[in-house]
C-alpha cells in the first residue's frame, strides 16, 4: 500500500477503479450495467439522472485479456504525462485536463456515438498528448519498437483489427478531445495570440496539496509553487527586510 500511495493520483486512481469494478463486474459480483454509460439514463428530465455514469464509465474494460492490458495501457502513458510533462507543472493540472477532454469524450462518444464505456478514448487521449510530448522517444508496443508519435495510430488500429469500427470510432474521440485541449492551450494562445481559458482553480490546487510555496517533483526537476504577496510582506516583517526607509525613535546626543 505504500507503493501505491507514491504513484502519480489521478492515473493511480483511474487504474485500480478500473482494474476492482471491472473485475467484480465480469466476476458477476456487481451489475456492470448500473456503472456503464448509458444516455437515455444520463441526460433526462423523466427521472433523476444517473450523473455517476459519466464518471463509472471510464472504469470499466473489455473482457478477457483487456482486463489486464486497457489498464496497463491507461497506467503507462498517464503516469508518463502526470510525473514528466511540463504542460502540467503546478498540482491539479493534470486532473483539469484529465476532467476536460473526459467530459468531451463522454460527449461525443457516449451521446453521439452510443458507446458504453470510454477507457480505451481516455487511454488514446493520453497517448496523443504523450506522444505530441515526446515524438521521438522509441515507445514499444507488443513486439514493435518505434517513435512516439506514431502510437496514437498503432492504438487505434489495433482497435480496429481486434473489434470493429464502430470501436475504433468511439476511441478516436480520446484524439479529438486531446488535439481540442493541445489547441486551446497551447497552439492558439503561442501561434494565434489567444488566451487560455483553461487554468486549474485554486481549490483544486490545494486539494492536490499546492500550497504556496510548496514544490512539486517532476521528472525533469521541482516545480515551485510562487508564494502569494501577502506571505511575501509576512515574512519581510519577521525578518526585518524591507523594501522602503526605516527611521529608529530618535535620540539626543549624549543621551
């Protein structure tokens, strides 16, 4: 359990949900029909909306041997992104993009495309940024070693080979969604002369122990969070620093 707590938090978690419901489910231990996607349940106005299968949706694998390779896909590129990536520097980025292109995955895969389960376009969607991070890094894939970047179309073709288009189509939503995300903070606010309406809240910061000050570890180094203006006056007083003139009380010669 130590090791456990030591792996980057929101891969970590996806991977051992995903792992513990679809392994009761298949198990028939738990109804997996009660966690999968289903639009009619979700988005409604007849009955309470089931909202948690947005979220249990992405819990959930294939059966037989995908019950052990989706997850350990998911696990490979996500941690490579939430430990090494300098697009997500300061704490919770990674779950705010993770949040973004999942809400648009169940979008159009769940809503457009009627698929049940998005893990495979989540894992996509993580290999796409980790490739557009490292495209000449050799990657392997079974018996294949080759560059980054083309990981994404080795995923999604084994998609189609091993089920249907209609799977492919469904996990190919996990490339839009991450070429969405590419675009809006990065490519339009560096290239375009845009703005980045996608920024991590606070509060979320601070649920994933983002203080000020607090440094955050990286594969490439520390990532420190900047203390706010207030801390910085704080300390100035404990100190004794200041930026401005500072007179004594004042005293006679002689006295």
């Amino acid at each position: 359990m130590d090791v456990f707590w030591t792996l980057p938090p929101v891969t970590r978690t996806i991977t051992a949900a995903a792992v513990v419901v679809s392994a009761l489910g298949y198990a028939n231990i738990i109804d997996l029909m009660r966690f999968v996607f289903v639009s009619q349940y979700v988005f409604t106005t007849r009955m309470a909306p089931q909202v948690w299968r947005l979220v249990t949706g992405f819990f959930i694998t294939k059966k037989g041997m995908a019950i052990a390779l989706d997850p350990y896909f998911f696990y490979q590129y996500g941690s490579g992104l939430e430990r090494e990536s300098s697009r997500f520097s300061q704490p919770g980025d990674f779950f705010v993009y993770t949040a973004f292109v999942g809400s648009l995955i169940a979008v159009l895969a769940g809503y457009f495309l009627s698929a049940y389960t998005f893990l495979p376009a989540l894992t996509l969607a993580y290999a796409y940024t980790y490739a557009q991070d490292n495209p000449t890094r050799q990657v392997s894939f079974f018996i294949l070693t080759f560059d980054a970047k083309y990981l994404p179309l080795a995923l999604l073709f084994l998609t189609l080979i091993m089920e249907n288009t209609d799977a492919a189509l469904a996990q190919a939503t996990g490339l839009i969604a991450a070429h969405l995300y590419d675009f809006l903070t990065r490519i339009w606010p560096t290239f375009g002369g845009g703005t980045n309406y996608i920024t991590t809240p606070a509060a979320v910061k601070r649920w994933f122990g983002g203080g000020p000050g607090t440094a955050q570890a990286r594969g490439y180094g520390f990532a420190q969070a900047p203390r706010a203006a207030a801390d910085t006056s704080a300390a100035g007083r404990t100190t004794g620093a200041s930026t401005g003139p500072q007179w004594g009380p004042g005293r006679r010669l002689g006295e």
